[in-house]
C-alpha cells in the first residue's frame, strides 16, 4: 500500500475518531454542568462549526487538486 494512501485513510478513520470522542466530552460537559438544552444545543453548535470547518477544508483541498 502506498503510504500516501494509508495516511489519507488513517487521517479519515483517526479524525473520525477524534470527533466522536469530542462529542462524547461535550456531552459530559453539558449533563456535568447542568448546562439545560439551550447550553448543550450551543456547545454541539460550536462544535459542529468546527467539525464543518475541517469538512470544508477536505472538499477545497479534493478541488483544488483536481
């Protein structure tokens, strides 16, 4: 396998990872400090924005390339 390659699928897989471990601390931030629904829905916003950012990112840089 070229290492090119297997650093694009770890980068996609390790991410990936990485995001779902986020939400899960957010979560246990929100129901730790009893944050209520308005505070939870803010903190996943703000997580989201980042989580669209690094989409954003992939997709300029996919066009870009091609």
């Amino acid at each position: 396998m070229d290492p090119a390659v297997f650093e694009e699928w770890m980068m996609t897989i390790l991410v990936t990872i990485l995001i779902g471990f986020m939400g899960f601390i957010v979560w246990d931030l929100a129901k730790k400090s009893k944050a209520g629904r308005f505070g939870t829905f803010i903190l996943f916003f703000v997580l989201g924005l980042g989580i669209m950012a690094f989409v954003i990112k992939t997709v300029v840089i996919a066009y870009i390339e091609s």
